[in-house]
C-alpha cells in the first residue's frame, strides 16, 4: 500500500468479526502475569491512564524493539470490538481541534470529564520513520480502564520473541525477511459516527466493508 492511497487518519488493525488486536509494552512484572493468567493485575495499576496502540509499527516505534526501560515485553491483546468501539464513542481527542471543537475550553472540558482520550500520531515505516498519515492511539482512565481489564480483554500473548526476530533481521540487512515478519492490518471500519467526533478521515465504515472481508 502507498502512502498516495492511506487517507490522513485511519484506524488500521489486524481485527476479525468479533476482537481487534491491540499492542502493549510493559516490564516483565506486569506482562508475565498478565499472560500467565490472561488478565492484568498487580503491580498493574488501574488508576493510571494505560495507552493502547492497534499498528504494531506505531509500538515498536514507541518502545523501540523492546529495548527502553520498562517497556521490554510486548503484549498482542486481543479485545472485543465492542469494547473497543465502546471506548472510542466516549473518547476526547488529547489536543484541540476546531474541526470538532466548538472552542479550546469545550476541549478542556471534555478531556476533564472524559474517561478516554485519543491522538493520532504519524505511522511508521519499518524503519520506524515517520509516515506522511496518521495512526490511533487510545488512552484509557477510570470506568475504561476497569472495562478494558475486566470486560474486554480475550487474550493476551507474549510477542517478545517476534519483536526480536524482526529487530534482528532489519539489523542483518534483510528488511523482506522482517516485513514478513509484521502482522497484516486492514483498514478498521468505524461506524460513521465514531469517525465523526474523532476526525478521521472519510473513508471505509461499517456499513460498506463485507463481513468475510474483516480479515487477519
């Protein structure tokens, strides 16, 4: 896909009729028994706003192939989509946009009241360069958090190993190896809207993707 033919602002995840896949990076303390048992716990907190990425690009951007502090372990949770769409129907975006906000302080109020918030920051190539389109990041607080844990998680795996893998294989020069390597993401269909009150771009919802087109 050329970045000619991404529009500006696109969910795109790896997601079947039921789940979408989210990513994660966490030290061993919280994401060992959070894959032992298939939950978060302790010393997972609850109380703190936890971010949520569907590219798997955008978080190996952000904890750079498992290798910063506190983020060596990379979790692939599987979540409902009705959570995730849940979550995103109540979400603020984290900055001011006037394409949605009447004003600065009716974006100041939202993000006081709301209990998700979201940006869209540039995609990543696998070089991890930023890309002229965005991706979705969701953050989650107070009743979404307790969702996100309680009501929505599936699954959830341990994909450290894979993470390596590619890290490795783009260092050996070999980036048709990694590419392989990288789960395949589809274009997210957001009911209208949802796509709406988070500005993303016009492009594919709901209504107008087939059911058996909702691929991994």
């Amino acid at each position: 896909m050329t970045s000619v033919s991404v529009p500006a602002r696109q969910v795109r995840a790896r997601y079947s009729t039921d789940t979408i896949t989210v990513y994660q990076a966490y030290p061993p303390q919280i994401a060992l028994p959070a894959v032992a048992t298939g939950r978060f716990m302790a010393p997972f907190k609850r109380e703190r706003m936890t971010w949520i990425k569907p590219s798997f690009l955008w978080m190996m951007y952000r904890c750079g192939w498992a290798t910063k502090p506190g983020q060596e372990r990379v979790l692939s949770i599987d979540i409902t989509r009705d959570g995730f769409e849940w979550a995103l129907a109540r979400a603020c975006l984290s900055h001011y946009d006037r394409d949605v906000h009447r004003d600065k302080a009716t974006c100041s109020r939202q993000l006081k009241t709301s209990p998700v918030r979201v940006q869209w920051d540039p995609e990543r190539s696998l070089e991890l360069k930023a890309l002229p389109y965005r991706s979705l990041q969701v953050g989650l607080s107070g009743e979404a958090v307790h969702r996100y844990v309680d009501d929505w998680v599936v699954a959830i795996t341990d994909i450290t190993p894979r993470v390596h893998l590619v890290r490795d294989l783009l260092r050996s020069g070999d980036d048709q190896a990694a590419a392989a390597q990288l789960p395949v993401e589809h274009a997210y269909p957001l009911p209208a809207q949802i796509a709406t009150g988070l500005n993303a771009s016009p492009n594919v919802t709901a209504d107008e993707v087939p059911e058996q087109q909702h691929g991994q």
